[in-house]
C-alpha cells in the first residue's frame, strides 16, 4: 500500500515536470498523412530514422541546424530557404494566416518548388517524407498553440454569365492583376 502511493505520487512528479518543461509534446511532434504517421524525434527501435536524422542528413545545409532557414549553403541561394520557426509558408490549402495541413507540407517536400533550390525529395519514402513533416513542425510553437484549420473548399467552376464576367473585371481592378497584366491584359 506505502509502496502504491509512493509509486503514484512519482508518476505525478514526473508527469509535472514533463509539462513544465514541455518536454512531452516536443519530444511527441507526429504527422498524420493518411494512414502514415510520422515521428519527429525516434518512432521507437523500428524506426531510428525518424524526422530528426533525417532532417540532418538532407535539409540542414539550407534549412539550417536552427530551421531558421540559415544554412550554410543559403549564401549563395535566392529564395531563401523557408525559415521554419516563423511557421509561414506558401503552399496552403487553409486560410491567409493560418498553419498549412500535414499533406501541405508534405506535398511540398514531395513536389519541390521548381526554378528554386528547394528539391523534390521523391526518392526518399513516404514514411520519410512524414517524419520531415513532424520534424519541422518542431521549430515553431504555433504548431502547439494554434488550432487546426480544415482546408479551404473550392467550390465547382461557376458557369460564364455576363454578372460573373464584369464581377472579373471588378476584382481584376480591386486586387491589382493590372499592375503586371496591364489594363488591356497585354
Ligand atoms: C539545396 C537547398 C535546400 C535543401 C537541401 C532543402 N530545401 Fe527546402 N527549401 C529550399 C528553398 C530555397 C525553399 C524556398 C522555396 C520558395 O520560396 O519557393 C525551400 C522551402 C521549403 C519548404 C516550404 C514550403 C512552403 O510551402 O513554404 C519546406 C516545407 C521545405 N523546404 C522542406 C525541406 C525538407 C524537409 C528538406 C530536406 C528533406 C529540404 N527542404 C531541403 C531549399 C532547400
Ligand atoms: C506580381 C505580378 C503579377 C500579378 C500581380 C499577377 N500576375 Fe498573373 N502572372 C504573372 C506572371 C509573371 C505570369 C507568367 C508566369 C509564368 O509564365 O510562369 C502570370 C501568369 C498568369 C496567368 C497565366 C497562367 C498560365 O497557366 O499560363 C494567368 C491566368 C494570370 N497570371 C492571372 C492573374 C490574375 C487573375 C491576377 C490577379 C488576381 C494576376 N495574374 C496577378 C505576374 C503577375
């Protein structure tokens, strides 16, 4: 019985500390791609290659050890190479402002971005490529502290309607496609 409780109020102690320190949802960063779930730091024995090697072994000479995007290649790189601890990126499905999905990065890594230095990393496994996902979710907080988006919903192409076509040329002025199109879209 003196044994029990001795046991419980350890498993508590530790429990606190772990998230005082964060050290749990650091330690947990996963990625969910499908029925792939990939690990940031040791997936267990079977997988010793989970994000954080790998993380070293392909991307840390842009990315940097930091993931603040200052590798030591990122010099001689234009674009930069994504700062991960500022949690902003470019290909989202989700709203302005908002955290991209696990499958946004991950297409990302997949894709590559072309006339950038950034590859497509399709020879490296899906598994992989989830285990990336999880590890650069690391680098920013936001990844713990915002919530969930769903992705936005693109809805069917309407049909041609005269409404629909001066609603274009209301927008076409609004947002400024002018500036680099021209007036006349020359
Ligand atoms: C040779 C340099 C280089 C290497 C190596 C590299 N990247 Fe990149 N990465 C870039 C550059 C440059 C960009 C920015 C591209 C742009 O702005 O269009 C980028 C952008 C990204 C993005 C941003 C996507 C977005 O929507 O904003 C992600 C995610 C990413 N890289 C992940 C990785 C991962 C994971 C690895 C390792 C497997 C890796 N990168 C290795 C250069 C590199
Ligand atoms: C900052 C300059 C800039 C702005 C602003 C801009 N565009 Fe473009 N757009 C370009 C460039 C450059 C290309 C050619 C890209 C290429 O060839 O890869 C292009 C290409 C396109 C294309 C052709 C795509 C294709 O498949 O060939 C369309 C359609 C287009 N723009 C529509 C728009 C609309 C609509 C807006 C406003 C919402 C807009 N653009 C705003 C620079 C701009």
């Amino acid at each position: 019985m003196k044994h029990d409780k001795t046991a419980v109020a350890l498993v508590v102690a530790m429990i606190v500390v772990l998230l005082a320190t964060g050290g749990i949802s650091a330690f947990a960063q996963e990625s969910h791609i499908g029925n792939v779930t990939g690990h940031a730091n040791g997936g267990g024995q079977l997988r010793p290659d989970a994000g954080k090697q790998l993380y070293r072994r392909y991307c840390i000479g842009c990315h940097g050890p930091q993931g603040d995007g200052n590798g030591e290649n990122a010099t001689w790189i234009e674009p930069k190479p994504r700062d991960f601890t500022a949690a902003v990126f470019k290909c989202r499905s989700t709203p302005t402002g908002t955290l991209p999905t696990d499958d946004d990065l991950f297409n990302s890594v997949t894709r590559g971005f072309i006339t950038t230095n950034m590859p497509a990393w399709k020879p490296l496994t899906n598994h992989n490529r989830a285990d990336l996902v999880a590890y650069i979710k690391t680098y920013s907080a936001r990844w713990k502290t915002d919530m969930p988006v769903e992705p936005i919903v693109i809805p069917p192409e309407p049909s041609v309607t005269i409404e629909g076509i001066l609603h274009g040329r209301e927008l076409y002025q609004k947002v400024e496609c002018w500036k680099c199109h021209g007036a006349e879209g020359h």
